[in-house]
C-alpha cells in the first residue's frame, strides 16, 4: 500500500510535473519550468475549470445518468484535478498549502468552539 499523501509530497510531484505537461499538439504547454509562463489568474482557471466538471458530473448524477458507483469512481478523479491545480495555483502564489490549510482549520475550530485541530 503507498506512503499516505502530504502536501509536500504533493507539491513537490506538481513541480516536477510541470515541465512535462502537453498541449492537445504535443507541444510543451508551458515555456517556463515552474508555470511561471501561466498568470495566477490562469491557474485559477484551470482551478475553476475542474470544478465546473465535477459540478457537471454531479448535476448527471443527481438527474440520474449514472449509479452512485461510477459517480464515486468519476467525482474522485475531478477533486483529485481541483486539489491538483490548487495546489499549483498556492505554488505560483508562494504559499505552502499545507501550513495554511492547517492554520484556518485551526482558526475556524476556535472560532465555531470545536476541540478539532490540526
């Protein structure tokens, strides 16, 4: 069974990734390395992009195009891309995702009285 996922393990796959995605062409998609080639504003698209595909896949399920078991196995594959390009998104913008997931988590605990903390 694989090592359970972290962030850092997470950030530093999409790092190394990032040079080696493609167009539709099989072109680099990107002139830079790190991404740099792609404004926040356009990792913020691809962000958004993913979540209006799970949004469609669920709005099929909820009309009743598939079973719960195929919703699963698809919905699973669209938030694995949304964390994905979150994370490359905190990335261009200098944030470790990881620390500020866990400090407003925290923060949010306090404020709604809950004993749950990261």
């Amino acid at each position: 069974m694989p090592e359970p996922l972290t962030f850092d393990a997470l950030r530093r796959a999409n790092v190394a990734r990032i040079p080696q995605f493609k167009n539709r062409k099989g072109g680099a998609a990107h002139s830079e390395p790190d991404g740099s080639d792609w404004s926040p504003a356009q990792w913020l698209q691809a962000v958004v992009g993913e979540v209006g595909e799970y949004a469609n896949l669920r709005k099929k399920f909820e009309r009743g195009d598939m079973d719960e078991a195929t919703f699963r196995e698809e919905a699973a594959r669209e938030l694995a891309d949304i964390q994905a390009y979150l994370d490359i998104l905190a990335f261009r913008l200098g944030i470790d995702l990881g620390e500020a997931t866990r400090d407003k988590f925290n923060e949010v605990s306090e404020r709604v009285g809950s004993d749950s903390r990261l």
